[in-house]
C-alpha cells in the first residue's frame, strides 16, 4: 500500500496545547538515541491510572488524536522520538508546533491536521469504540471513520516529502542535475575571488 493510504486504530489525547514538556518531561531526556523513550511518553500524567495510555482497550493502536497546538514549547527532538517509539505512525491534531511538524516527518511519523469539528467528532468516535477503524488518505485529502469523512489538512510540500520518505538531502538530490547546470554556466571567476579590506 502506497504510503498515501494509511488505516489503523486511534488514541483520543483529549487535551488541548500539550507541549513537548509534556509529551516527554525533561527528566528523561537523557539517553543520547532514538530508541528507549517509549515509557517516558506522557510520563508525567500516565502515573494517573486514568490516563488514555493506560487503558488496555487502547493498548496497540498507532493513530494518536490530539487538540490544537500539539507539540508547541521547546524544539526538543525527543517528543518524535517518545511518540515514534512507542508506535504511534500518525499523530492527528488540529494544529502543530512547527518544529516538531517538521521533525515528525523527517522521523517518520506524520503529522496529520483537521478542523477543531474533525478532532471532536475523531475523540467522540474513539471515546465510545477504542477499535473504530481510521483511513487516511492523503492523496483525497480525507480521513475517514465510521461514516464520517473528514478533512486531511498538509501543504503539499510536506505531503510530498512524507509520501516519498525524503529527507532533506535526498529531496536536494532530487535537484543535482539542475545544481550541475547552474554550476557549469557560472563564472568560474566568481568562486576564486577574494575579496580583501583596504
């Protein structure tokens, strides 16, 4: 399946601007790797037997449901990497710190937007059945559960970059044979001159 289509069950996050202090506190950021912060995810509000992540009834499922302004605060690579790592592929929200949105991609985990009206009716869905089925597609730019169709919000560009699994030295690549051209037609000259104080 092209990574365009995406299917998979969700976590209703019920919460409004968490920031990545909150997604992985401080305290565990100490491992210098990628991997090994699954625990730490939310480590602060999963100490309350309460808390989403606790519920078995949602244990496995990889679609993350948030509120507006996830991920704000500081740039702190970690909280893609606590999300990432304990097998959440898509975090859904209706809006991003930018950092992190782009860290999310370059990470592998996407980092999908829809309307204030599509995140209630995703947390109210996931409320009442843990195991209700979520198909995103991003080339329809819909996201589908039960018989609701929402909207699926991302610039092409980072669409693009997330369907293509490109970083950002591949996507330059992308563009060698036209940095080639660029490059034999400019003045050599240009590259050797040194400019001095007078």
């Amino acid at each position: 399946m092209s990574r365009a289509q995406i299917s998979g069950c969700g976590v209703p996050l019920v919460r409004n601007n968490v920031d990545t202090d909150q997604i992985i506190p401080a305290r565990f950021c100490y491992k210098a790797q990628r991997v090994g912060h699954a625990d730490s995810l939310f480590g602060n509000w999963r100490q309350d037997p309460s808390f989403v992540l606790n519920d078995a009834r949602y244990a496995g499922n990889a679609i993350l449901v948030a509120g507006r302004e996830f991920a704000t605060g500081s740039s702190r690579e970690y909280a893609v990497w606590a999300i990432k790592d304990y097998g959440f592929k898509v975090v859904i929200a209706e809006s991003f710190g930018d950092i992190f949105y782009k860290n999310a991609i370059l990470n592998d985990v996407l980092p999908l937007k829809t309307t204030e009206q599509g995140v209630e009716t995703l947390w109210e869905i996931l409320g009442r059945d843990p195991q209700a089925s979520i198909h995103i597609d991003l080339d329809k730019e819909t996201i589908m559960i039960e018989d609701h169709v929402l909207p699926a919000i991302m610039d092409e560009h980072f669409k693009r970059k997330y369907i293509l699994n490109l970083d950002d030295i591949a996507q330059t690549l992308e563009e060698i044979e036209s940095i080639k051209a660029f490059e034999s037609s400019r003045n050599r000259h240009l590259a050797t001159t040194v400019h001095r104080g007078v």
